[in-house]
C-alpha cells in the first residue's frame, strides 16, 4: 500500500485562526484528548476534522458541508472526504515540522506580512511546551 498525503489548505483571509486552532488541536491530542475537531470555513461551505484518539493511534475524518450557517443543516449533502487512521506520533511530527518549516521560511515577521494577521505564537510556544514533555 502506497502512503497517502492528506493536505488540508485553510484560506487565512477568510478564517485567519485557522493556524491556531489545529496547534490547539494537536496539543490537545498530546494531552490525551480522545476527541476534537478543527472547523475550516469558506463561507457558506466549510471542513471539518474530526480526531478520535484511541492509545497511540488517531482516527482522523475530513467532512465536507455544503453550508455551514445553521447547525440544522450541517449534515445535509455532507460528503465525507478522507477518512483514516494515523499513529499520533507521526501525525504530531508531521505537523511540528510543518509549522518549523513555515517559521523557517518566513518568519514571524514574513507571516504577518504574508498572510495579514500575526502568527500564533501563544499557542506555538503551550504546543511546544506539551509536545516536548516526555511521554
């Protein structure tokens, strides 16, 4: 079986948290969450991305809404579009190193002038803290 990529592509002008709040997600992962989701919206659409842990495995589903403006009618025409498990432990490298080579690359400073809002840096640095802790 060939490994697959999942690359997920948030539109920083319409949801500049995004960012922020998949480093939440992650951190909650470490700290042994069992379930969360990280919500991109592209207005009316949306992604979410559910994880469910499970020991050292993390169950991950990107579903896909056609409209995400009343709760009512989320699931309508909801589509799903990957779904898969990941080791924890690749899928938190994975994502440290990403957000490494981004600050690698641009900086805080390039960020900001990249994307129009200021990196996270908050939720960087409690990311960072948790996910250098032993396990």
């Amino acid at each position: 079986m060939e490994d697959e990529e999942l690359r997920a592509d948030a539109s920083y002008a319409m949801q500049p948290e995004a960012l922020g709040n998949f480093m939440e997600t992650v951190r909650d992962l470490l700290l042994g969450c069992r379930a969360t989701f990280v919500t991109l919206f592209d207005e009316p659409n949306g992604t979410r991305v559910f994880f469910n842990q499970d020991g050292k495995e993390v169950f991950v589903q990107v579903v896909s809404y056609p409209y995400m403006g009343e709760p009512a009618d989320w699931w309508t025409d909801a589509k799903l579009v990957w779904a898969g498990r990941v080791s924890r432990q690749e899928f938190v490298g994975a994502f440290m190193h990403m957000v490494e080579e981004l600050l690698s690359e641009h900086g805080t400073d390039g960020y900001t002038r990249n994307w129009c809002h200021a990196f996270p840096a908050e939720k960087w640095t409690a990311l960072q803290a948790v996910h250098s802790l032993p396990s």
